[in-house]
C-alpha cells in the first residue's frame, strides 16, 4: 500500500496540475478503485487537497 501512495504521489507531482484519480490510475497502472482508496487516506490525512471537485493535487 506504501508503495502505491509513493507512485500515486509522484504522478500527481509529475502532472504539476489537478489530476482526476482516473487520470492517475492510468499514469501508474494502478487500478483505479485502489487509487480512489488511496487518494481519500492521503486527503485524509491532509497529503493532499482536492482544488476542485474530483480533482486532487499535492498539499504545498
């Protein structure tokens, strides 16, 4: 699981904009439920922030 929150991550700051989960379960070949998992435990945890809906992007 680590590891994918690594690679989800890494795509978001790669893209250097808002990505849609879908967006990133393409860019890592992640499957994109786990990635829609993932993405809520990192905004849970305030990793990330969703600048509008359905749209996510690193926290600065």
């Amino acid at each position: 699981m680590e590891e994918n929150k690594a690679k989800i991550l890494a795509a978001m700051k790669a893209a250097n904009k808002p990505v849609r989960p879908g967006d990133i379960a393409k860019a890592t070949g992640i499957e994109s439920d786990v990635v829609s998992k993932i993405i809520k435990q990192l905004k849970d945890e305030g990793t990330i922030v969703s600048p509008k809906r359905c749209f996510y992007s690193p926290a600065n």
